[in-house]
C-alpha cells in the first residue's frame, strides 16, 4: 500500500499508477494531480488538458460519493480508504481508473437522472461521470465495491 501523497509506478510494461488514499474529500485534490501528470505524460492527445480536466471531474465525482455515501462522510475508520489505479490499455489509447472501497454498497440503477435546467444541489455526480467517460462500471461483492471508469484518449479510437 502507499501512502497518501505517495505515486508508485508499476514495473510492468503497461503504464500504471497506485494510489491509497483515505477516504476524505480533502485528499481528493491528489487524484487530479496524478490524473494530470499521468495524462501528461502520453503522446498525441490533441487537448490534453480538456480531457485531463474531464477526467479529473468524472473521478473526482465518484470519489466523493464513496466518501459520502459508501462511508457516510466519516474518514475516521482506519480502513476507510480508496485504493485507485490508473493504467493505459490496448496500446495506450484506453485510460483505465479503477477505484475500490470497503465502504456501504449501493445499486446505480436506483440513482435518478438529475432534472437539467432545474435548481438541484445533488445528484450530478454519477450523472457527469457518465457523460465524460467512455464506461462507468460499478460492482459489489464481499471484497467490497469496485468502479472501472475507462476513457478514450484519441477521437475514433476504441480498443
């Protein structure tokens, strides 16, 4: 595991980055900065910035529903942490993040789509990510829950 303000590259051949943060909304700004620099980092991408800045929000909209909601807002557990890892796929045209936590469960399907045009003060978070990434996957199980949110980096690409 590392620690918070800690990146550890992976030795393998496909491009991967760790993260174990406690889960608390003010450590969420690290995840941007690892998502920036990681992006950064790939050749070719026409507004690298744009889309480091789409994937920052996506990201950092399902964390802080993990923090809110999978741990109901409390970062006192020890074990309340996000175990987050970014890595390139088929030949570094897919960005992969997937996030997991021990946290409460929940069922996607019962997250209504928020009432565009209307006052709202919650209820975007899913909604953005799913617009802004490619996939957003959710699983839950006795390991706890699982996100996979994947990316295209390149117009027309698709692995």
């Amino acid at each position: 595991m590392t620690s918070a303000n800690t990146l550890q590259p992976e030795t393998r051949q496909t491009d991967t980055v760790r993260l174990n943060l406690p889960a608390s909304h003010k450590y969420l700004h690290l995840l941007g900065s690892c998502i920036e620099g990681f992006l950064g980092q790939v050749d070719g991408i026409a507004d690298v910035s744009t889309l480091a800045y789409n994937v920052q929000l996506a990201a950092h909209e399902i964390c802080a529903n993990i923090v809110e909601h999978a741990y109901g807002g409390s970062p006192s557990g020890h074990d309340n942490r996000i175990e987050i890892t970014l890595s390139l796929e088929a030949a570094g045209t897919l960005l992969v993040i997937e996030l997991r936590d021990q946290g409460q469960p929940f069922d996607p399907s019962t997250v209504p789509e928020p009432i565009l045009g209307e006052p709202q003060v919650h209820g975007y978070g899913l909604f953005l990510a799913r617009e802004l990434m490619n996939t957003v996957d959710y699983r839950s199980g006795p390991d706890g829950n699982f996100w996979r949110l994947t990316k295209h980096l390149y117009e027309g690409a698709t692995p």
